[in-house]
C-alpha cells in the first residue's frame, strides 16, 4: 500500500536525521547524489523516460523561506496525444524523507496542473516523476536552494493549530478563457493542520515534536474523483492544493483529509452554475 510505503520512508528519513546518517551530506550538499537509489527504493528500478512534452515543474531558484516553498506541476501532453498522466511523483532529493507527495489524476477531470507548498531542508534536485496510461515513467527535474525547512518552527501556536485542526476552505478561481463555456476552472483547498515533519523542537521544552501531518486528500466533484494526494512530512503547515481541472457540471464539490493520527475531516460544497 502506497500510504504504507510512505510511512516507511518518512520514519527511515526521520532516523537518519536523529542518528547523524546525514549530517556530511547536509554539510555538502552537492558531495553526492541520492537520485539513482530513489529510483530503486520509489520507483522499483523502473525504467524512466525524458519527461519533455510530458511533464513540467517550477519552483525558485532560490527559496524566500524554506518551510513553505511554492511548486507547481504541470503536464505538457500536446492535445492530439492520446495518452492520459495517471500518477505525478513529487521527489526532494535531498531531504530526510524524499518522496514529498504523490498525485493521482481522477479519469475524468483534465487536471493540468498542481501547485502546493513543501519544505525544502538542503540544497537539491527536485524531480517529477509522471507515470502514463502507456504505463511508462517520465521525469523532469529542477534545482532550489534552501535549507532547514524541515525544522524550521511551525507559524502558529500550539493552540491556534489545534483551533484550526481539519478547518477545509474551498475557493473555486477563474482565468482569462475558462468557466462553463470551456468547462476548464481552477480551485484551491486549504486544509487547517500543523502538519509536523517530526524535526521540529518545541521552543519550550527543546522536546522534538512527535511527527503528525496530512497523509491523505481526496478530491470530488459530485463522485467523480478530480485528484487524490498521498503526502509525507515534506507539505508545508496548512497544507494547500490548487488545481485546475475540467468541469463535469458537477452541483457540489467534496473534499476528505486523513492524518496520521486517524482523524477525518470531511466537507461539502455546492458549486452555482458560473463555478465561482
């Protein structure tokens, strides 16, 4: 099971870090490169493709603050290929607990792009890695500098997180050239939670906090599936998805979150006929 494996993998990052396993890469970060063996541990030694014409990402160079650095997804399939993007992996190369996140794309909706928030702990290649209908891989990459990210003291209080534990916010957006005439829109979900790498220390106790974050998000519009996350330790506090997607000319939209500590946060909204 894919949320098991990302169990796996974030418990394995957060010992490394613990026992010292990675403290001579974090000094140089550039001294080696973890990507072949990500290959092997993430994606079973699968074969993958150049991912030009397929996939895309954008993040900074260089990150204003490495707790919350913005990256979008994009796929970039030309309109006559037939094949459909099922799967986008995100990948942090060099962080504890690499694999950030993974996307799947629901059959129906179109989704085009993705953007969120992660947490960046060193200098690093940060690959997409987009698995096809033709049941190949494709990846491209980018590099961003930024440090300590994972760390870093979390925004707000313990009690104003615990306020805002599962609050949901949906926002349904516009471009230039979308809305019911093209059935192409764009929304965001905002989900209220600390969302704790783990390598945090409360400034009080100089206690570590225990590893909590979102591990599950999936995404509706009437019950058709727009898009599913799996999520590590690598999303950012209050954990933020925006997407663009085609309309089916659904009347409501649904949104449901898991943590790691089994809460569920369910919400509904209705959608009026113009989709803002």
């Amino acid at each position: 099971m894919l949320g098991r494996h990302f169990r796996v993998l974030c418990i394995a990052g957060l010992l490394s870090i613990m026992f010292g396993a990675r403290l001579a890469t974090a000094a140089t970060p550039d001294a080696y490169d973890p990507w072949p063996g990500l290959v092997q541990d993430i994606f079973n030694n699968r074969p993958i493709n150049d991912g030009s014409g397929v996939i895309a990402i954008e993040m900074p160079y260089r990150a204003e603050d490495a707790a919350i650095v913005p990256v979008t997804l994009r796929t970039t399939l030309s309109p006559g290929d037939s094949r459909r993007v099922l799967r986008i992996t995100l990948v942090i190369d060099q962080n504890p607990a690499p694999m950030a996140a993974k996307f799947e794309l629901g059959p129906d909706a179109k989704v085009s792009e993705i953007s969120t928030r992660v947490r960046v702990n060193n200098y690093t290649d940060v690959h997409a890695v987009a698995e096809l209908s033709d049941g190949k891989l494709y990846m491209t990459k980018t590099y961003v500098k930024a440090s300590g990210g994972c760390s870093a003291p979390a925004a707000k209080n313990a009690d104003e997180a615990k306020n805002r534990l599962g609050q949901m916010r949906y926002r349904q957006l516009a471009k230039p050239g979308q809305g019911p005439a093209s059935g192409a829109r764009e929304a965001q979900v905002m989900i209220g939670h600390p969302n704790n790498s783990g390598l945090q220390m409360d400034q009080v106790t100089l206690l570590y906090i225990p590893a909590f974050f979102v591990n599950e998000l999936r995404l509706w519009q009437d019950d058709s599936l727009v898009l599913a996350m799996e999520g590590g330790i690598l999303i950012s506090e209050d954990p933020n998805i925006r997407f663009t997607y085609v309309s089916n000319d659904a009347k409501r939209f649904r949104a449901e979150a898991k943590d790691t500590e089994g809460h569920v946060f369910q919400r509904e909204w209705k959608i009026d006929d113009s989709g803002i």
